[in-house]
C-alpha cells in the first residue's frame, strides 16, 4: 500500500495527462467547427479536472461548473 502522498502525487499527474489529451483533442474541433475562442473551453477543462481533483461537495461543483 502506497503513502497518501505517492497516491495524491500520481493522481496529479493522471489529471495532467488528461487535461493534455482533451486539449489535443479539442484543437481538431477548433478547425471543423470554425470555433474562435478555445479558451473558453480549456478553462471549463481545468475547472473541472481541478474541481473533481479537490474533491469539492457536490453542491460546490454543481455552482462552479453550472453556474
């Protein structure tokens, strides 16, 4: 069994990883779609790899993603 340090530290970058996998996959998107602003949507991804991350209360999550 790990630390919960080890854990948190490889979860970390488990949610890098990810963030830089979604935005590769957005940036066809960007092109097909003719979307001009891709940061709108890579700031709702790293809110809410960050939000799920910090484990937030549902409700805290519903009002930062939704709201």
């Amino acid at each position: 069994m790990m630390p919960k340090r080890v854990e948190n530290i490889i979860q970390l970058f488990i949610y890098v990883f990810s963030f830089f996998l979604l935005t590769e996959w957005m940036r066809p998107v960007s092109e097909l779609t003719d979307t001009g602003n891709m940061k709108v949507f890579i700031l709702f991804i790293i809110l809410s790899l960050a939000v799920h991350f910090f484990s937030l209360h549902w409700f805290a999550r519903f009002v930062v993603l939704i709201g």
